[in-house]
C-alpha cells in the first residue's frame, strides 16, 4: 500500500469541521480514521470509506495531550495509517505538538510552524503582522486593561472580540462610547481578556481559501454567502494578491482561511482575520471541485499540484441532504437541482447516490 492510498486519520473536536473533511476524503475515494470527542449519532460514521471512529475525550486534545500522543503512534501503525490531518484548531496545536514525536512513515498535513499559527489565530498579534506587512485592514487595539480603551485610534462603531475563539463566538458590536465600555467590563469579569477593539466596517464579507506550498499559493477559492444556504465563487485580482502577499512573506505552508470586507463606502478590501487551519464551510470549495484535502496531500507526495487546480466560480447550493430535502424529494423522485456544474453533479452523486450510502447515513442519523 502507497502512503497516498493508506487511510487518513482526522483528528477533530468541532462537528461541521469533522463533517466537511470526512465529505472531501470520501470525493477523493480515500479511506479514513476519524479520532473524535464527538458523540451519539455522527451521520457520516457509516459511509464506505470511513473504517471507524475512535472517540476520545477533549481534554486528551489539551491538557492531557501526552496521554494521547503515547497512543497514536501504535494506532496509526496498526491501521496502516500513514498521513494525519487536523481538522479544527485543538487538532493542530496537538499535532504540532505530536509531529515530532511520529515513527517515520508517518506524516502530518502540512502545516504552518506552530509560533505562526499562534500568531495567526490570536487576533490581536494578527493585527500587529498585518500592519507589520502593510496589509490592508481595519484600525485594531487590544484591551489588556479596561482604561486601555482611552487610547482608541478610531471612533464608534466597534466591533469588540476576544484575542482567542472561532466560530464568532464572542462578537459583539457597540454603537458608542458607553456601551463599548460596558461591553468591556462584561468580558473583564466573566474573564475573557485581554480584547480586541475593530473599527466596524460597514460592506460585504469576502473570503479567501488557500493551499499554501512554503509561500506560493498553489490553490484557492473565494467566496461569498449566498442566499438560502448557498455560496457564490468568485474572482477577485485583489483578495488574491492580499492572501498571496501574507503567504509570501510568511513563508506560510498549508490551508489558510481569511475574512476580508469589502468597504462600502470606498470599495477598498480588507483583511480582518485569519484562520490558520481548515474551515467550517470547506464543503463548498470541495463540491465545486476545489478539494483542498485530496490536493494538500498529493502535494506532501511531491506532485505539482497546478494542472490538478482548477479555480471555482459561479454559484453552489448546499448539496447534501437536509430533513427538508429529504421530505421533498421522496415525492419527486430525488431529482439533481438544475444548473450545477459538472464536479457539483459528481458532489451530488456522492450525497444522494444509491450506491456511496451517504443519504442512507443521513437519514438513518436523524430517525435514530
């Protein structure tokens, strides 16, 4: 068995992230492992190319790395597991901390050095080597101190986060200067500082997806959200050479996911923040023939990858089944929407095909 076609393990923590990179092994027809805290139903655990799960507990991510990394080793080698690949960020921090340590023969996905990837994810260093690069991008302060927030550079409206967290998760808006510092105080004493402080941009979000290779961005997409659950491709000379110029100067290596805005009132795009790892709408990108995992991959096999990348545009429907799909099209025959692209059609295969038993899983998942 070549180390291309040995099965994969995922290693993941957030259930979107698992789903999405289980998806792009199973249209890259490679068999994986998932090693997972998930529990109860996962609607992807009976697809062919899954082998088995291995559940684990989240601390075994963090605190109690050492535990796992005693493990995985043997794991992989009595699998024939031969290439890991971290799906959210608790997943990389443990492979940056488990590479080192892995017998020959057995590999991680590429990523970024670990120093970087920290100073990427925080938002508040990110901020710092944005402007360190010349980088467009919205005026950012961190707040280490509440009375930090006098020394603001830009006036209302604000956009208040904390350094370290995805998802969104602890956004918050403030229109003026009382509510800004009450937003302040709230996270101070729940103890989720320090803070960063963002000019809000009024416009649309933008983002840019990339596979890396040591600076050269050797794949990408860019997105925006459509409506009713759908993503629109899209060419933009200009967030490329923003994503292309972070890349080139960080000597950055691996997938990268940045939101940019683009602002109303200029037209000018800037970054707001980068997430050094995959993300949670990667399905898209993988649907309309852009899969990041197959090609990060056969690039670790020292293929030039080029020829194979092909960039996405136009739009892309959420093409796996939902409980509403599922109650629709029992009644119409399961027809293939109208108007998708040929590697949006073999996406659909994949999800509603008799023979790849993703819609069995699905609805067996949701009647369990």
């Amino acid at each position: 068995m070549t180390v291309s076609s040995s099965p994969l393990l995922i290693v993941s923590s957030i259930p979107v992230f698992t789903e999405g990179l289980v998806w792009a092994a199973g249209m890259a027809e490679r068999p994986c492992w998932v090693m997972t805290d998930e529990r109860g139903n996962l609607g992807w655990r009976g697809l062919k190319h899954v082998l088995g799960v291995e559940e684990i507990d989240r601390e075994m991510l963090g605190t109690r790395s050492e535990e796992l990394i005693s493990l995985v080793p043997s794991f992989c080698e009595a699998r024939g597991i031969r290439t890991l690949v971290a799906a959210d960020t608790r997943g990389t921090r443990f492979l940056h901390r488990l590479g080192p340590k892995l017998p020959e023969g057995i590999r991680c996905f590429p990523m970024c050095e670990a120093e970087l990837f920290e100073r990427m994810y925080d938002k508040g260093r990110f901020a710092v080597l944005m402007e360190e690069l010349s980088l467009p991008s919205p005026s950012t302060s961190v707040i280490r101190e509440a009375n930090d927030v006098d020394g603001l550079k830009v006036g209302p409206p604000w956009l208040i986060k904390p350094t370290q967290g995805e998802g969104g998760w602890g956004i918050q808006k403030a229109n003026n200067d009382p509510e800004l510092r009450s937003i302040i105080d709230q996270h101070f004493q729940a103890g989720t500082s320090p803070l960063v402080v963002q000019a809000f941009i009024s416009g649309e979000d933008i983002d840019i997806s990339v596979l890396a290779d040591r600076g050269r961005c050797v794949a990408w997409t860019i997105q925006q959200r459509g409506g009713r659950g759908s993503m629109r491709f899209r060419h933009d000379a200009t967030v490329l050479a923003i994503a292309a110029n972070l890349a080139r100067e960080t000597e950055y290596h691996g997938v990268l996911h940045l939101d940019l805005r683009i602002d109303e009132h200029t037209g000018d795009v800037l970054l707001i923040e980068a997430n050094p790892r995959f993300w949670g709408s990667l399905c898209y990108s993988v649907w309309s023939g852009v899969n990041f995992l197959d090609l990060g991959i056969r690039m670790m096999d020292g293929e030039d990858v080029t020829p194979a990348f092909v960039p996405a545009e136009g739009p892309c429907p959420y093409l796996a089944p939902t409980r509403s799909s599922i109650a629709r099209d029992l009644f119409s025959g399961w027809p293939m929407p109208k108007g998708l692209t040929a590697a949006q059609q073999r996406a659909w295969r994949f999800h509603h095909g008799p023979g790849s038993g993703a819609l069995r899983c699905s609805v067996k998942a949701w009647l369990d």
